[in-house]
C-alpha cells in the first residue's frame, strides 16, 4: 500500500490532496476508456481485413509481384490469426493519440491550467513522430529491407518462400518499432524543458548516447541482422542531432511567463 502511496502522490495538487481509494477510481476509468478505444478500432480494423492487408502487402508488390501472389499459407486458422493481429497493430496506431490523452489526463491532473493547455500539443507531437516513423518504415525502408532479404536468400541458393504468418508479424512489428524509435526527441526534448539536462551536457554525451541508441536499436528492432539494425539506428541517432538544435533553440528562446 505505501509503494502505490508513493506512485500516486505526485498526480496531487497540494491545495486539494485526493485519498487513495479516489486515485485507483480514476485508474480503473482511464483503463476503462483505453480498452473502449482500442477495442473499437481493433475491431474496425479488422471489419477492413482485407484492404489492410492488401495496404501491408505493398512493399513486397514493388519487389515480385509473383511472390506476393504466393505468400503460403500453413495454418488451418491463418486468416482469423493474422487478420487478428494486423488489425491489432492498426487500431493500436489509430488509437493512439486518445491513449495518450487519456494517460495524460491521469498522470497530470495537479497541472496548472496553464500548464494543460500543453498536453494536447505534445499529445498530437508524439503522434506525429509515431506516425513519422511509421510512414519512414513503410515507404522509405521495408521496401530496401524486403529486397535485401530476397536478394540474400537467393544469393545462398535457397528459393524465398515466405508464410503468410511470418510476413505480415515481419512488416507489423517493423512498422511499430519505427514508430516508436521516433519517439525519440520527444524524451529528449521533455528532459531538457524540465531542467534536467541542457545543450552543452547533450553535446558533451554524444559518445555515450551513441551507445544507448545502439542498445535500443537492437532491443526494438524487429530481426537480429546487421542491415535492419543500423537502419534503426541511423535515423534514431540523427534525431538526437536534431534534438540537440531544438534545444539549442528553446535555450536561446525561454518561454516567457
């Protein structure tokens, strides 16, 4: 009980303290709202099964269209498994924004008015960036990746034959790991407005952000090779570049009160 005390007392204004019991209430409704969410749009995702899936099987188009046409199917439940998952995955995309809010709401709630009028911009900020690296992984990587992989087995005189099942989790999983490495410069840019770091400290880790950028590209990215690895990275370290010149600019250009 006092480690949940400790979890919850920051979302109390010291003007209007809540009791415990009033803190897992607004829990137990956030989690209520983010199932409802997600729920609704999972299941219309999967009321468009198959245009999705004609959507994720695009970039494997580009490359053969015979081996699109004759993707394999193994399992005898196939089509509910995948079709499940991949709506899954969109409506967790399409629900995004509304998660964040609804967290938002919850962890936030002693804010000043002042400071609330800033969840919805770094809500649809955060957005952006997941659907930035979701749309990079899509159009500007998958492509090259499905085409290394091809290209690779053909090298090693094997014939690509690639099931339904391992496909579509492929593609999914990529898309979504993207779109989270994006995230990036939003943690980066919340640690600098709070005053817990500061331009000359990012540039001075450079080395040492490296490595942790390194450690997450590996953890997220969707298989072990080294070509889908440095794909991630690249544009995760690029990023704390940018990263570093915005903060460069907030520093130069305080908010006024």
């Amino acid at each position: 009980m006092k480690f949940w005390h400790k979890i919850l007392k920051f979302r109390e204004s010291q003007d209007e303290p809540k009791p415990f019991l009033d803190h897992l209430e607004d829990l137990r409704r956030m989690l209520i709202k983010m199932v409802a969410v997600l729920l609704t749009m999972v299941l219309l995702c999967f009321a468009f099964r198959t245009q999705l899936a004609s959507v994720l099987q695009r970039p494997l188009v580009m490359i053969d269209p015979v081996r699109a046409a004759n993707l394999q199917s193994l399992g005898v439940a196939d089509s509910m498994t995948v079709s499940f998952q991949m709506s899954f995955y969109a409506g967790l995309v399409l629900s995004f924004p509304l998660l964040i809010l609804f967290l938002g709401q919850f962890i936030l709630p002693a804010l000043t008015s002042r400071e609330k009028r800033f969840l919805f911009p770094a809500g649809t900020f955060c957005t952006l960036l997941f659907l930035a690296g979701a749309a990079f992984a899509y159009f500007v990587v998958l492509p090259d990746t499905l085409a290394f992989f091809f290209r690779d087995a053909r090298s090693m005189n094997w014939q690509p034959t690639w099931t339904v099942r391992e496909y579509y989790t492929f593609v999914t999983q990529f898309i979504i790991a993207f779109g989270l490495a994006f995230e990036l410069p939003l943690a980066v840019l919340l640690i600098v407005k709070l005053g817990w770091v500061n331009v000359a400290f990012l540039k001075k880790t450079r080395a040492f952000a490296l490595i942790i950028i390194l450690v997450l590209a590996a953890i997220i990215a969707p298989t072990p090779d080294l070509f889908t690895f440095f794909l991630m990275a690249t544009p995760m370290y690029a990023l704390y570049e940018l990263c570093i010149w915005i903060a460069a600019f907030i520093e130069r250009n305080p908010v006024k009160r």
